[in-house]
C-alpha cells in the first residue's frame, strides 16, 4: 500500500531534450552512478526497459540480462498478497503524464514490494523521479526513471515514531516506564545506527549535537561534535543560513525540507569543499508539545546533480551543434530537404527550396503531390517516384539524377538531384535528406554550344561540297554551252542540252545556297536603313504571298541604320515570307517588323548562338500559321532539312538565312508553337554609317560584246582541278588569246621564269603548293605591272577568303560560263590598260 508523502531526499530533475547514454564515456558515467536509474522506451502502456545501472540492479536484486527487453511491470509486478497495493498504478499514470505533458514527473513514496532471490516479495519504499528523453529531432523516445529505495528511512521514521509512542505509553505506566524506554531508545540507536542515510539529533535552541550515525559523521568528516552547539562544531556553515534555519524550525515547530543545497564543509581537508545535499529538519516535542529538539535526515546527492548538470551541458553542447549544422544547411548553395521516414513531413527544408521550386517551405508538403516531374526519356514522374520517396522507402542512395520540374510560372527546371535515407544506429531509416540544384542554365547552354558546333560542323562541309559543285557545274556548264552552240538552235538535240544546262543552273544556285548557309559568299555590305529595304520589297513580298493572304508592315523610318548588303537582307526576307506562306492556310496574316531594341540579357527562346548584350535593330516575321514542335524547331536550320514533301523543297532555305545573318554578324531566333504560329526574329547590330566591302562578283551570263582585246595577247591560266583549266584555256582561246596553262603556282613561276611573258594571269584561289595570293606576291616582285583575275569556288569565308583575296583584287565566281570568264579577263585587262603601273 502507499505510505504517507515522507520528507525524503529526492532529486528534482529537468527534462532532457537528447538521450544522454550515447558515447562510451557517458554509458560509463551511467553505470557507475550511485543513484539507481532506469531507462524504458515511451512506448505505452509496455515501457520496455531499454537500459539499467548497477546501483538499480543493485536495489531491486535483478540482473541486467533479466530485465533489458522485458516490459516494466512484466519485469516488476505487483505483490499479489498486498491486495491494497497502488504503487504499480500510480508509477504507471505518472510514465503516462510524462509522454502526454514532455514534462518531468516526482511522485510521493510509495510502497512497491520487491521479489528477492527466493521469489518471496520483500517490503520496499521508493522515491521516483520520471525524465522524458528526445532524440536529436526532438522526439520523446525513452524516459529517465529515478529511484531511491527509502525503505529505511521509512522504516527508521515509522520506528522512531512508534518508539516514542511506546515511550508515551511506558511513561505512563511507572512499574516498567524505564526499562522499557531503555530498551526503545537502544533500539532506536541500533536503527539509526543501521540506517543507509545520514541522521542526527541535535537538542535545545543552540542545536546541540545528542546523537549523529555513522552515515552522518561519514558525511561531514568524521569529526567529533556530539555534545558540540552546532555552531561550534560547524563555524563554517556561518553565512549560509544553516544556523538560521535551524533556529526557526526551533522556533516555529515547523519541518524545513531542503533540496540540492549546496554547503561548504570542511570533511578531509583543511579548505572547505562543496556538498550538495538534500535533508529534511523535522522538529522534536515533548509531553507539551514544546520544541525540545530537532532531527536531522540528510543524503549526499552531490554525484546525482554533477551527473545531471553533465547530461544538461552535453544536451546544450548537442544543441549547439545542431544550431550550427542548421545554419550551414540554411545558407547551403544547394537545396536541402529533410523528412521524416515515419509521417513523410517535412523537417527542414532551406531557402535554395523556395528560391528554386517558387514555393513557401511551410506549403512543400501540400504542392508536393501537385508537382509534375520528368525524366530525362520523358517518362513521367509517379507519386512515390521522387528520390526521396525511394530514399526514405527503399533506402536507396541517388546520385547525380536529372529531371525536370514544373515551376508554379509554368517554367520547366532541369535539376541534378542526390537522395539518401538516414538511418539511425540499428540501421532502421528514420528520415531521408535530398540535395538539389538548378542545373536549366547549364543545360540549355550545352545544348547550344552542341547545336553551334552541329551547325558549325555541317557548315564546313557544306562549303567544302560547295567548292567542288562549283568546280565541276563550272565544267558542265563552260562545255555545255559549247556543245549547244556547235549543234545550234535548229538541231533536233538542242533542247536536250538545254534540260542540262538549266539543271546545272539549278545545282548552282543550291551552291550558291550552300555558301550563304556556311558564310562563304562575297558580299557587298553597306549602311541601310531595314525599313526602307522592306518597303522596296513589300510589292514583291506581297506578290509572293499571293491574295488568299495578308502581309502587314510595322515599321517606321528613322531606324538606326545596320550594316549589311542589301541584296542578302532581300533574299533573307524573301526566304522567310515564303516559308511562312507554305506554313499558313488561306486568310493567314503575316506580319513583318523592323524596330530599334537593346539587349540587356539573352532573350528566352532556342537560339542559334547567344546575343550578346548591346544595340539591335530587330528584323521579325511573324505568321499565324501551324506552328512548329519542339523537335522540329531545334531543326529548321539544319541544311537539306525540310517538312515539306519530296519535291517541293530543297531544305536550304532557312539554312541560307542562318548562313547570311551570321555572316553580317547578325543573330537569328526561332519560336514557335503547335497551333499558335510561328515567329522568326534577326537581330542586326545597330552600326553608324560604314564603308562597303570591296568584293566583287564577276559572274554574268551577257555575251560579250564590243570589240575584245584577244589577239595578240597572252593569258597564264593556273587551276588545279583539270576541267576548269581545260574550260579556261579553250574559252580563251576562241576569244583569240595565247593561253599558257599551269596546275599550280609553283608551275606558273617556273613558266614565268623560263621566258614566258603572259599580260594577264587567270589562277584559282586555293591550289596545292602555292596558292593563288602568294602567287600574286611572287609575281608582284618579278612582274609589278602584271594583272591577276582571281576565281575560285569558295566565295569569301572570313577565315579563309579574306586572307588569300586583296580587298581590291578582281574576282570571279565559280561557277561561271565561258562568256563570263572571257567578259572578266577583258574588263581586267582593260583597267590594267587605263591606270598602268598600278596593279
């Protein structure tokens, strides 16, 4: 049964916010207290004993491997012969307050017998104490349960009160009051004497000591005091209010109770030491009831309070960690979320989250479930699917893995994103941690470097094919027509040569396509005003539309002027009005814009190279067409490549553009939607008034005419590929020239050198050995006065053209017709007569 609440010692205790077992040197300190404590896990209505120190097994004469696992009252059940006991109950409604309240716990002594080794139930009093523990997430897992086994004092103090009610009784009756008061007080001395806890009596108001046990002369030193006032065995409790206590508790007849005071007592030393103790001043009465002295019950709790202060500055220095972890993770450069394993609730999620995803951290559980994902192949992402669902569940650790995310603008993110599931020391995953950035920035940049040296590649190769086109359309070409004029018009297979002719024009103008896409065209650019080109050529434009569609013109004059030739901006407008007429049904609109605008950052759309910040004059064409997909779009400016059925397109023409824009040091964009229409955007550089460029193109296909300067004159023709040379020579010849041929420069010089005195040299541009602008300066030293017509199938790339051709220099443009040629050479020749010396 319960006993009445006893003024025993008992520690107060503080919650705990973190267990304080972990680490070797703390399960140590545990074990070696001398407070008897036991740890059982919060789990209701079981508690499941978790962990115990010597001091409790010692008191409760168990064994650990007895206990550990086993529920509590399991483990210590009820003395079934105390049919009034309640300590069982009133220990398990106080573990019960401690999880509902986090709150520590003190009950009243309470009876709770104890089985002892020969399985017969022993009396004990306890005095308990219940700690709730919390994990570092600040869970509450275990509880602290703090015991004093007080059977002692209990008894000591039921003893003395029944022995001085026996005394009461003894004095009464007269024949047998002395011996058997004698006989009650050495039993009482024997109690006090055997008792696990420091008494002692002191009499009259100077407190003098009459008794004090061994527990009590332990405590304070062994010194010698009965028979001493205490402020003469004690001077130096002077000033720390014993004495004072002392004399009131005297005075009033009223018991003080004293917990974890600290003395200063000099025990074995001559400086004074501290001792915290916990001791209770209970007033003794005579047959009056007047004050005749007091007791004294005390108990050395100094361990139990170091040991807890211990655990509360290790609990601070964990907090303190965990502040700083925090931090760190708060101002991370990455985004960092932690969730519980058991709920899935987020426990921390740091500001990269909101910045990144556009969502509050308070709302990331509500959206989580809303938010759609991809994969990089474009599956999409099931509930459960993210990586820190596979965290958490599967215990999966993600590396590296990109998907993208829909932003709440409607933006879609590309994120890298590292998962891994936190697991607590048996293994088990309490919580998952994913760390993610924002990686859309350099993806897309990946992708246009990729696309620029795609581009940059099919470039080289275009105007590589192009070159030997041009070579061999310039040989079909020069020998086609001779074969035409040698059969006649009347010939029944003049028209057949005409078919091959045309086809051959045809394949030259594809060349021709083919430069401008890899910029390798000879142009003339100059300063102009855009809006006044597309005013020239809105008649033309609207023409080629036809009148089943609309064309709007948003322009104005006063437009800073761009530098480019004219004749690419037209064939660049005729190009992308056409493509926006094969793209629009009938009734479409088809709106051209010319507008001054400054670029502070790239523009959002697919790009084919970054416009850097500056000036602009914003040439756009926009239809309200079908629009394009995406996989499409990232195309348009490939060359050969078409939607458009076999037949009815050759692919070159948005290439073509790309080519001339580039090569004006323009920038070009593309956006497009399936359903909404396309937008074609040309970026020119605004420029002030600009010189134009000396390139010249020799081609013509007029016959000659007037008289010609052939007889009597010598033309050197040097050209490696051996039709054009033969074309050249033979053409020339029939114009009446003396031609010299030579494979290459090196050739050229050696004729030169060996006597040959040509008045004009006709040599190709990139030749083996020595190619046609070192040629020049070769002959510049042997013959200054000596004219030089350039050609060549390349056609002005800035690498390479513009290095090996003199700005001022004459030439012609392969593919070209006999008569062209012979124009050219007559035409140089006729310069080189009217400002001689200077060539």
């Amino acid at each position: 049964m319960n006993e009445p609440s006893l003024p025993v010692p008992v520690p107060v205790p503080v919650p705990v916010p973190l267990p304080v077992l972990e680490g070797s040197g703390y399960q140590g300190l545990f074990n070696a207290a001398p407070g008897a404590y036991i740890v059982v896990r919060a789990d209701a209505p079981d508690f499941h004993i978790a962990e115990v120190n010597q001091a409790y097994l010692n008191a409760t004469m168990t064994s650990r491997e007895g206990l550990l696992g086993r529920p509590l009252f399991d483990a210590f059940p009820e003395n079934p012969a105390d049919r009034a006991a309640s300590g069982g109950r009133n220990i398990r409604a106080s573990l019960e307050r401690v999880i509902a309240t986090s709150a520590s716990e003190t009950l009243p002594v309470q009876q709770y017998d104890i089985r002892g080794p020969d399985g017969k139930f022993q009396e004990h009093h306890w005095s308990l104490t219940s700690i709730p523990l919390f994990d570092g997430m600040g869970r509450l897992t275990h509880i602290l349960h703090a015991v004093e086994d007080v059977t002692a004092l209990t008894r000591a103090t039921r003893a003395r009160r029944d022995a001085e009610d026996e005394r009461a009784r003894l004095e009464t009756l007269e024949t047998a009051a002395s011996r058997r008061a004698a006989m009650a007080e050495s039993r009482l001395r024997r109690v006090y004497d055997q008792a696990p806890v420091a008494m002692a009596v002191m009499r009259g108001p100077e407190h003098v000591f009459d008794f004090a046990n061994p527990r009590y002369l332990d405590l304070v030193g062994d010194r010698a005091i009965v028979g001493l006032p205490i402020r003469e065995a004690f001077p130096e409790l002077a000033g720390q209010g014993i004495y004072e206590r002392l004399d009131e508790v005297f005075a009033t007849g009223r018991p003080y109770l004293g917990r974890e005071l600290s003395v200063q007592l000099v025990r074995h030393g001559s400086e004074p030491g501290t001792v915290i103790l916990n001791f209770v001043y209970e007033p003794l009465v005579d047959e009056s009831g007047a004050v005749e002295g007091i007791a004294v019950v005390a108990s050395d709790v100094t361990e139990l309070v170091q040991g807890r202060e211990a655990a509360r500055l290790l609990a601070a220095e964990r907090d303190a960690d965990r502040g700083q972890l925090l931090t760190v993770l708060e101002q991370s450069p990455l985004a960092i979320t932690i969730a519980d394993a058991a709920s899935g609730r987020i426990l921390f999620a740091n500001a990269k989250v909101t910045q990144i995803l556009g969502v509050q951290a308070s709302s990331i559980d509500e959206q989580s479930g809303q938010w759609r994902g991809l994969r990089e192949d474009g599956t999409v992402i099931g509930r459960g699917e993210w990586p820190l669902d596979r965290a958490i569940r599967d215990g999966e650790t993600i590396r590296n893995e990109v998907l993208q995310v829909e932003h709440p603008d409607g933006r879609r993110l590309d994120l890298s994103v590292n998962a891994a599931p936190v697991r607590d020391a048996s293994g088990a995953v309490i919580a998952g941690v994913v760390l993610f950035w924002d990686m859309t920035a350099e993806r897309r940049t990946e992708r246009e470097l990729h696309d620029a040296q795609r581009l940059q590649a099919v470039g080289t190769l275009a105007g590589g094919v192009a070159h030997e086109v041009n070579n061999q359309i310039t040989a079909v070409l020069g020998f086609g027509e001779f074969v035409l004029r040698a059969l006649g018009p009347t010939h029944e297979q003049a028209p057949d040569m005409r078919q091959v002719l045309q086809a051959a024009n045809r394949v030259a103008r594809i060349s021709q396509q083919l430069l401008a896409f890899s910029r390798q065209q000879i142009t003339q650019p100059r300063a102009l005003d855009l809006h006044d080109v597309v005013a020239g050529l809105a008649p033309v434009l609207q023409q080629l539309l036809g009148n089943d569609k609309t064309l709007t013109v948003a322009s104005s004059r006063g437009d800073p002027p761009v530098h480019a030739d004219p004749a690419q901006v037209e064939q660049v407008l005729i190009n992308l009005v056409a493509n926006a007429r094969d793209a629009t049904d009938t009734g479409a609109r088809i709106t051209i814009g010319v507008e001054p605008v400054e670029i502070s950052r790239r523009p959002d759309g697919p790009a084919r190279g970054p416009v850097p910040p500056g000036r602009y004059v914003r040439l756009s064409v926009h239809d309200t067409g079908q629009g394009m997909a995406p996989d499409t779009l990232a195309r348009i400016f490939e060359p050969f490549f078409t939607t458009k059925p076999i037949g009815e397109g050759t692919g070159l023409g948005l290439s073509m553009v790309y080519g001339i824009v580039r090569q004006n040091g323009g920038y070009i964009w593309a956006r497009s939607e399936v359903g909404r229409g396309t937008s074609m955007e040309v970026y020119w550089p605004e420029v002030g008034p600009a010189t134009t460029a000396g390139t010249r193109d020799g081609g013509g296909a007029a016959r000659l005419s007037g008289p010609h300067l052939g007889p009597g004159r010598t033309v050197l023709v040097v050209e490696d590929e051996p039709a054009v040379r033969d074309l050249a020579v033979r053409t020339l010849e029939l114009q009446g020239y003396t031609v010299l041929a030579a494979e290459h420069g090196r050739d050229a010089l050696a004729l030169i050198r060996q006597g040959a005195a040509p008045d004009i040299v006709v040599t190709d541009l990139i030749m083996p050995h020595l190619n046609g602008r070192q040629l020049r300066d070769r002959l510049a030293k042997l013959r200054p006065d000596m004219p030089v017509l350039f050609i060549s199938g390349y056609s002005g790339d800035d690498v390479v053209l513009r290095r090996l051709l003199p700005s001022d220099a004459p030439f012609l443009q392969k593919p070209f017709t006999p008569d062209a040629l012979a124009r050219a050479v007559m035409s140089v020749m006729r310069e080189a007569a009217a400002t001689p010396g200077d060539h």
